[in-house]
C-alpha cells in the first residue's frame, strides 16, 4: 500500500489550495481515505474523511463549510479543496488510508482507528 500526497505551499489567508493524494494497492472494497495535520506544538487532527464506495465524508468543525473532499476511483486520487485559508491551517498535511468501518467512520477520522497507511506529508503554509 502507497500513498503519495502534493500540492502543499505558501499561500496567503483568504487563498486556496488543492492537496492530492494518490493511492495504490488496498484490496478492500471500501476503503476509507482521510487527510489528517499536524502544526508544530500541537496534536494530531483529522480533517477530513471519505468512503471510497459511497462518497460518505466527514470533516472537522474546524474545518467544515471552507474545505472539501472528492476523490476520483478511476485515478485513485483523493483531493482537498481548501478555500477561505487563515493561518491556523498551517500544518503538515497527510492523507492515510485504511479498510472502512460503517460504525465506526467518525472514529477513523478523530482518532485514526484503522487507518494503518500513511503518507508522506506535505506542508501547508498560510501566511497572515
């Protein structure tokens, strides 16, 4: 199992971004994909979560109604739309992956359960 994310960078508050993340060799049939970050000093967090069957998603408060999820199974991408930036959402930025839970999807994006493949991160940067 592979996951590779991009398109962190340097953008101003107010700005967008689109971080991808793609992904190869899971062999269930859902699969849960979610992107998660982490900014220097703080805990992890779970941003944002799909279901690769049905489309289901889940996001932080944090970060609901600026940022959105999407994922192409042909090109076994997942995106992140990131809109109306401000500097709190300076963080690295990793998408993981793992078998899907129906009872327990909000937990696999909270606390990661079953999320045992993770990527490399990339950084996101919002400057003031």
């Amino acid at each position: 199992v592979q996951l590779q994310a991009s398109g962190g960078g340097l953008v101003r508050a107010g700005e967008s971004l689109r971080l991808s993340c793609a992904w190869s060799g899971f062999t269930f049939d859902a699969v849960a994909i979610g992107w998660f970050r982490q900014a220097p000093g703080k805990a992890r967090e779970g941003v944002s979560i799909i279901n690769s069957q049905d489309g289901n998603t889940f996001y932080s408060d944090s970060v609901s109604g600026r940022f959105i999820i999407s994922l192409n199974n042909a090109k076994n991408t997942v995106y992140l739309q990131m809109n109306s930036l401000n500097p709190e959402d300076s963080a690295v930025y990793y998408c993981a992956a793992g078998e899907y839970y129906s009872g327990a999807f909000r937990h696999q994006l909270h606390r990661a359960y079953g999320m045992d493949s993770w990527g490399k991160g990339t950084l996101v940067t919002v400057s003031s």
